[in-house]
C-alpha cells in the first residue's frame, strides 16, 4: 500500500535538519535517514500517519525513504524546488558522508505531535551508531519479511507497506514503540480510513 498523500519536501528537509542540530550541528547521512525512519515509524503507531509521507524501500542496510535518500545526497532526482529548498537548510559535512544544518529549523512546518516523534527518535536513539542503528531497524517486521531476498542478494531493494509498520516484533525483542492494542488498532484504522478516503478523491 502506497503513501495517499504526496511526499512533503518541506517536512522532511527540516525533520533532518531538526535531527542534524539536535547532533550538533553535523551529522551521519545514514544515521540521519535512520532517525527520520524511527520518527516516521512513531507518529504512524501513535496517530495514523507519518511525517513525510515518504515511500519506504527495503534495503540491505534497514528501511529507507526514498526521497530522504535523495534529500541527504542532494541527488538529481530531487526537483528545482526540492533541491533548492534543501540546500537552504543542509550542506554536505566536512567529514565523509556528513550532514550539516546550515539554517535555523522551521519549526512551524511541524505539528506537537511530529515534534514528539522527532524527539522520541533522537532521544531514544541518538546516542547509538549509524550501524547500530541498521541492526535496529532489522529486528521490525516492516523490514523482516524481505530479510532473505535481501541477504541472498535477490533483490537491493523492495517497496514497503504501510501497514506493515503497524505489526509488532518477536517477544525476544526490544521494542521501543511498544503501544496498546487499543492504541494500535485505533491508529491503523485512521491510516486506512484516510487511505480510502484518498481513492475516492482519485
């Protein structure tokens, strides 16, 4: 199941420039887009959508935003106005595969609870490696079900589900976005229903 709504540039440009500061001001490519995946994973569980609205790809290194992706390599599938917009507030680091803020974050692009998640990302995660990171973001189910294509080098790459975020891990594993079932239940119908809503809109 794909995003209903488009991807937001804006949004996504400054949660990774909220994250960046939030670092010091510089940071890892690959932790970043970490740290936007977990915040994107949170505010789904929690409220039904992400932050971005980005299209998830399942790679050897752990779930990835595509544009994300292209954001924190300024890559030339970027549009004139994402790239722009994206070179306003980021820079390439003066260490390899770095990411600096160069502008102050726009904090009104977000919500309190797109704040939250934010802060939940880096505050549960922030103090852990670019590659400790990946071994997180291994143990959800979202990225899991492509676990032997992926290490078999059957494929680089899948298209992710939504839905899939909603699922739980294994018992043995620690889960930081542990929610009620209640709460759970409430947010995948909230994502559904304005998933539908959206095809009607078509």
């Amino acid at each position: 199941m794909k995003m209903f709504s488009e991807f937001d540039h804006k949004k996504a440009t400054q949660a990774m420039n909220y994250l960046t500061k939030k670092e010091g001001g510089q940071i890892d490519k690959l932790k970043l887009i970490k740290l936007v995946y977990f915040a994107d994973r949170f505010h789904l569980r929690r409220y039904g959508r992400p932050i971005s609205n980005d299209i998830y790809l399942a790679m050897p290194l752990g779930p990835v935003g595509s544009s994300i992706k292209d954001i924190a390599e300024f890559s030339d599938f970027l549009d004139e106005t994402e790239r722009e917009y994206a070179a306003t507030y980021l820079g390439h680091g003066g260490l390899e595969n770095t990411i600096v803020s160069i502008a102050d974050v726009d904090i009104d692009v977000f919500s309190k609870s797109e704040l939250k998640a934010l802060d939940f990302a880096y505050n549960e995660f922030g103090s852990k490696s670019a590659l400790a990171l990946v071994d997180i973001t291994h143990r959800y189910p979202e990225w899991d079900k492509f676990k032997r294509a992926l290490e078999s080098k059957e494929t680089t790459r899948e298209s992710m589900s939504y839905l899939d975020f909603f699922k739980n891990p294994s018992e043995n594993v620690e889960d930081k976005f542990a929610l009620s079932a209640d709460v759970l239940s409430a947010s995948k119908e909230l994502f559904e229903e304005g998933y539908r809503v959206a095809e009607c809109w078509k």
